[in-house]
C-alpha cells in the first residue's frame, strides 16, 4: 500500500464517521427551534418536553460529533502537510473562522440550552436554541467554503514561495460553488434530522406507547421531511448537477458513466461502468435524458471521458459513479415516501397507516447513507486534483509520514471508532426508549 | 510587524486553551483521588459539565489561527510531532465521550470505568502538552525541505536527533501534570463547598512547593538544553519580570488560598500559566521551532509567515470574531458562577 493511499483512506474514514454526527446537528438544531417555537408560542408544555427529549439526544450527537471533528483540523497537517504548507493562507482562513464564529457560540449556547433551563427565561431558553442552530450552521458554511475552494479555486494568488493568498476575501466566502453546495447540502442534513425525528414517532406509534408525543414527532418530521426531499432535489441539486456539468466535466461524465461524448445523451439509471470495454455492463437507460437534465434540451451535446486525457479521468470510477447513483436513487425515495406521509398526515390517516409508519421507522438509516455518498460523489469526483487543476493529490499528502506510520493510526482510529459507534448506538437506544416524559428525578426537583 | 502580532495572538490563543481546559484536565486528574462519595463525584463533574466542551475550543480556533497564519509551521510541526498528536487526539476522544456517557449511564461498574478512563485520559493529555512545548523549546531535526518526523522515543538523551521524550521533555511533562493538577485542585476550591472544597485547599501548599521545585528544575534544564533561550532576556533585561511573576503568582496562590479567598487563589494560578508561557514563548521568538540540526534550519517568523493580504485581512475577522468569542465565553461563566447547585444542574 502507498503512502498516497493509506492517507486518503485515513482522511475518508475519518471524515466519512465524523459526518455521520454533525449531519443530525444541523437538522435536530432547526428541528428542535421549531419545536421550541411552538412550545414558546402555544406554552404547551408537551412541546417543551418534546424539545429536551430532542435537546439530549442532540446533547449525545453534539459531543459525538465534537470529538471526532477534532482529529479533521489536525489531519491537515499530520497528513496533508504539503497540501496545507502551500494552501493555508487560503483555506486556513475559513477553518479558523469556524472555530472563532461557531465553535464558541455554539458551545457557549450548548451549555446554556442543556444545563441553564432553570436559570434562564423561556424566552432566553429559545434564544439559545435558536443560537445553537446558528452557530451549527455556521459552522458547515465554513467547511463548505474550504470544500469549496479545493473544488473550485477562486480570488487567489500565488506568492513567489509557491504559497496561494487570497486576494478577495469576500469572494473566497461567497464562491459560487460553496453557496450551491451549502444549500444543497443543508437540505441533506435536514433530511437527517426529520428522517430520524418521523423514525422516532413511527417507532412509538407501532409500539402503541407515548402518542401523544409520537404525533408531534411525525407532524414536525414529515413536514419538514417532505419540504426538505422536495428541495435537495428541485432547485439545489439540479443547480449544483449543473454547476458541476460546467466546472468538472471530468466529473460529471464519470458520475454519469457517459464513455462516449454523445448529442441527446442517454441517462443511465443503472449499470456497471466497465473501465476496460468503455460501457457500461447491464444498462437502464432513459434515452436522452442527460443533455435534458444538464442543458434543458434534448439535443444538447454532452462531453464524454473520450475527451479527457487519461490522466484527469477520476481515480475511482466505479466507486464514483455507483455513490453518486445511490445518492441519486435514495433522494427519489425519500420524495415518494414523504410525499405519501404528507399527504396522509394532511388526511389524518397517517397514524393509522401502518405500512407507511413501518417505511418511515425502516428508512432512518438511508439519509446517513445519501449525505455520505453525495460527499462521496463530490470528493472522488475532484479527483485527480486536491485543488481542482492546481494540485494534484499525489502532491499532498505527508512524504515525512510513512505508510507504516499512517496505517498505524488508520487502524487506531478504526478500533476506536467501532467502539464509539457501538457506544453511541446503545446511548441513543436507551434515550429513546425511556422517552420524553419526565423521569422521577425531574418529578422530584 | 505583522509576524509579531500574530505571533503574539497565537500565543494568546494557547495561553486561553492551556489556562482554561487546563482546570478541567486538573479537576479530571484530581477526581480521582479527591472524591469521596459519589456526590461528591457528581459536584465535581457538574462545575465543568457546562464549560469543558468551550474550553477546548481555544484549542481548535487556536490550531486554525496557527494554520493560516503560519501554515510552514502547522505544516512542519504537525506532521513532524505526528505520533503523539495522533495519541493526543485520541486521548481528547476518550476524554470527552467518558465524560459524556458518565451523565447518561447509572450502572456503578460503568461509572467506575469511565471515571477511570476520564481520570486517566486528563492526566496523559497534561503530560502530552507539557512534553509538546518542551519539544518546542528544545527544537527538532528539522530537514533542508523544513520537514523532520521524530519517533516517541530515541535515547532519552535531547541531541540532534531526540525523540518525543527525553529527559528534558519528561521534565517538562511532570511539571504540567503538576501545576494543572493544582490549577484543577484551585477550580474545585472555588466551585465548591463545605468538605470537599477544604480537601481541594489542603492540598495546594504542598503542591505549590512541589511546583516551585519542578518549575526551577525546567528552568536550568532549558537553559542547558537551549543556551539561546536567554538571548531575549539578555537583549531586553526588564523581560526578566516574567520569571519575577512566576515566582509572585505562585506566592500568591499559597497567601489567597490561605486567606480563603479561593477566586483569588484561582486567579493567580491563571497568572503563573501565563507567565510560564509566555516566558517560553519569548524565549524562543522570534524562531517559531527551532532546528538541532543547525540553526539556518530554524523555522522563523519570516519564513513561515502568511502573504500580506491574507493576514491583513484576518486580523479583521480574527478581531471582531474574537471579541465576540470572549463575550459568549464570559457571558457562560457569569451564568454559572458561584458554587455548583447540583439540583439545577442536572440535563
């Protein structure tokens, strides 16, 4: 195995868990605003106990999220010192600003939300809320911006040592790519947050327990669910599809499995790409339906891999192109089911739809999966490049780092991460079957 | 000009992470000798529960800040020092999720592992730090490219080509364990009442002895290992002031803490980090890591400096951003000042 290898691989795991967290932070953060709202607005106490149920499980995810984030700012250096050497002037600039615009609020508003209730104001309690939301969604605009500018290099200059600058700090903030990807992807996490929210109540439904609750969690998860599967599709995909069409050709021809540059080119729904032949093995093919998507005529002519030198093509093809189909694929799911629970929540008969609660209760898993096969399909797609036509990622990572010493914390954190997981799972499990009403404890106090 | 602020501002920036996740990483160490009952346990618990998670963020915006503003150096250091900051990482992972679970979980057996795993983790974090600055202090193989990559351990002798851990580093990392663990028993002090509060306030005098020794200790030891950490002081003479604070805080730990003023007492620990830092940090400007292996191998200011205009434009959002930071950050401790009320503290 390479040290070029074993580095991308230890970046991707580590990443690919830690994401698994925060995706259910941003969604929760504004899902429990809204619930706070109501609670504020109708002084339902049902709602408040509704937000503190949510507010521990956010608690658990919060700090899981937290010590996994941290190993992402180091691996800069530990594992791409060369990468960060040349681009930090750049790219450490919105890193940093993550720490110093959101880590502090959201931290600061955290310990107030969890452990301040009694000694705030209901109205100051939603502040924090409401802050939290901020400050987690602050922080993923940081991070989309750095993705952002490795994907799509804007407002830089490059000093005689070979280091970028940033020229314009505004337009590295507001880089077109960046703004596309962070509605896109705060869709995603949405869909995180309200998928887990509509498992939860479809859970207690089935189990005939805590209804009352369990209608709030479907009311506010599948509306939110199905408003956030309707936009990750229509407009913030379709734009950011397009963006990429534009910007990546290279990308998008592999995420596609377009070989073959083609006038009214074909959409392939499912296939195998074979890199040897150049087809696709077993295709499902919708004719000309790629040139519509991309350029909203049939005809348009669509750039295949043909015509791009063997040495852009995407390192993992394959890999891309199936994470992008199953993005693809699950987010045409989530928009049916939604769409079924809405309509039924609407009629007053989701309650009793058993089928469509057991679709809802079985699905929680899948949004974790999209998010991370739409990171997948962004970062393979890039590659080649660590920046996009600047560096290539042979030119990254360590050289002082052996591959010896990487795999040795690669599987570190794989033994750690195991644990973490199954730790999380049993934590979560116990928070939602001892449910939202109030322990003896808080009875007593 | 630029090269000194932000020298001076990442100084800034680990001083806040070292004084303030510093009494949580003393009270994670002292926990486990100091409580008795697991009342205690939970009183102790609760006075960080609230403020440990924003406390290691100084050390994140920190490691941001150093990244843009010096990415040669963040460069260097981290994948040179890669080992043991791979072990500080999951040292903070255990830490933090052991902290967590202890909350949620109510089987005894459990508790005790955690508390274990959460007593232990602290204490290893405090000796990784104080040996990592050490290592600072004493310098690296740095290479001609400005990369170097140390194994934890060589010879246990600091030369040309030390490990993570050599004498002088394992001084250092003691000394640390130590005055963290004071810093921890001085935020319980504070934090607490009746006899818990007065175990915590027996035990600073024999610690701050214990400080004072290790401190002079490290201090010859720096000058042996690194004869040009005096230059400064030399050059400038009224910087001796801060050895002079060193002394004087630490004086004044043992007087307040008698006197029963437990927040002065608390105060003047935060002093005695500062100037022990900030001491170091003078001590080596305006090198940022210095080079055993010939000091036109040394990573300067100069030379890991960030372009013009993107350290410009950082001191912008670095001022406003952090100026609101420190307000979150007292805003949260104002809310949660005076001693722990376990009954509201419960989430």
């Amino acid at each position: 195995m390479t040290a070029e290898l074993i580095h991308r691989l230890h970046f991707a795991f580590t990443i690919t868990f830690h994401y698994l967290f925060p995706q259910l932070t941003m969604g929760l953060a504004l899902l429990i605003v809204v619930l706070k709202s109501v609670a504020l607005k109708t002084g339902d106490e049902k709602w408040d106990r509704a937000a503190r149920f949510w507010g521990r499980i956010f608690g658990i995810n919060f700090v899981f999220g937290v010590v996994t984030g941290i190993p992402m700012e180091f691996e800069f250096g530990t594992n791409w010192a060369r990468f960060s050497r040349l681009s930090g002037g750049v790219i450490g600039q919105p890193l940093a600003m993550e720490g110093v615009f959101s880590f502090f609020l959201e931290s600061a508003f955290l310990g107030l939300f969890l452990y301040g209730e009694k000694r705030l104001s209901k109205l100051m309690h939603w502040f924090s809320a409401f802050m939290v939301f901020a400050g987690s969604w602050l922080s993923g605009f940081f991070i989309i911006v750095t993705d952002a500018w490795m994907q799509h290099p804007v407002a830089y200059d490059r000093l005689p040592n070979g280091q970028f600058e940033v020229l314009s700090f505004w337009q590295l903030l507001l880089n077109p790519w960046g703004l596309l990807q962070y509605v896109h992807n705060m869709t995603g996490a949405v869909i995180t947050g309200s998928f887990v929210m509509a498992a939860v109540g479809a859970f207690y439904l089935l189990e005939g327990r805590r209804e009352e609750y369990a209608r709030i969690f479907l009311k506010v998860g599948v509306i939110a669910g199905c408003l956030s599967s309707i936009l990750i599709i229509f407009p913030t995909g379709d734009l950011a599809g397009k963006y990429v069409a534009r910007n990546q050709p290279a990308a998008i021809a592999a995420m596609e499995g377009l070989f073959h540059t083609q006038d009214g080119a074909d959409m392939v729904v499912m296939g195998q790409p074979n890199e040897e032949t150049g087809l696709i093995d077993n295709p499902l093919v919708v004719n000309n339906a790629l040139s519509f998507l991309i350029y909203g005529t049939t005809k348009a002519q669509v750039k295949g891999l043909d015509q791009i030198p063997h040495d852009q093509w995407p390192t993992a093809l394959p890999l891309l192109f199936y994470a992008y189909h199953i993005m693809v694929g699950l987010g045409t799911w989530f928009l049916l089911l939604m769409a079924v629970a809405a309509f039924l929540l609407w009629r007053g008969a989701l309650q009793r739809s058993r089928p469509v609660l057991w679709a809802l209760l079985l699905s929680f898993p899948l949004p974790y999966i999209a998010n991370t096969a739409g990171w997948m399909t962004a970062e393979l797609g890039r590659q080649p490049w660590l920046i996009y036509g600047l560096m290539r990622t042979s030119e990254g990572y360590s050289n002082t780092v052996s591959a010896s010493n990487g795999l040795f914390t690669l599987i570190g954190f794989m033994g750690l991460y195991a644990l973490l997981g199954l730790l999380f799972t049993v934590l979560i499990y116990r928070e939602i079957s001892c449910g939202p009403e109030p322990t003896k404890k808080e009875v007593r106090a | 000009m630029m090269g000194f602020i932000w020298f001076w501002l990442v100084a800034v920036m680990i001083v806040g992470y070292v004084v303030l996740d510093g009494f949580d990483l003393g009270v994670g160490v002292l926990h486990l000798f100091l409580v008795q009952t697991e009342e205690d346990r939970r009183t102790t618990l609760a006075s960080i529960g609230p403020v440990w998670d924003g406390n290691e963020v100084w050390l994140l915006a920190g490691g941001g800040t150093l990244y843009f503003a010096f990415p040669l150096l963040y460069a260097s250091a981290f994948s040179g020092f890669y080992l043991p900051l791979m072990i500080v990482l999951w040292l903070l992972i255990l830490r933090g999720i052991s902290l967590e679970l202890r909350n949620h979980i109510d089987v005894g057996v459990w508790r005790a592992l955690l508390d274990g795993v959460f007593g232990l983790a602290s204490g290893m974090l405090a000796i990784f730090y104080g040996a990592a600055l050490a290592n600072v202090l004493r310098g690296v193989p740095l290479q001609a490219d400005g990369y170097f990559f140390l194994p934890l351990w060589t010879n246990w002798r600091p030369g040309v080509h030390p490990g993570i851990l050599d004498w002088y580093t394992v001084i250092c990392a003691v000394l640390a364990l130590v005055a963290l663990t004071l810093h921890g028993a001085l935020w319980i002090a504070l934090k607490t009442s009746g006899d818990l509060a007065k175990r915590a306030r027996r035990l600073v005098t024999p610690m701050c002895l214990l400080v004072l020794a290790l401190t002079s200790l490290s201090l010859v030891a720096t000058i042996l290992v690194r004869p040009a950490s005096l230059d400064n002081y030399f050059h400038y003479p009224l910087t001796f002031v801060v050895p002079v604070g060193v002394v004087a805080s630490l004086i004044c730990i043992r007087l307040f803490n008698r006197r029963l003023q437990p927040l002065r007492a608390f105060l003047s620990s935060c002093l005695y980090l500062f100037f022990m830092l900030a001491g170091a940090c003078w001590g080596v400007y305006p090198t940022l890591l210095p080079a055993t292996t010939g000091a036109d191998r040394d990573i300067t200011l100069a030379k890991a400096i960030s372009g013009p205009h993107t350290l410009a434009v950082g001191l912008v959002w670095w001022g406003f951003g952090m100026t609101l930071a420190v307000g979150y950050v007292t805003f949260v401790y104002m809310k949660f000042r005076g001693k722990v009320d376990l009954a509201s503290a419960d989430h």
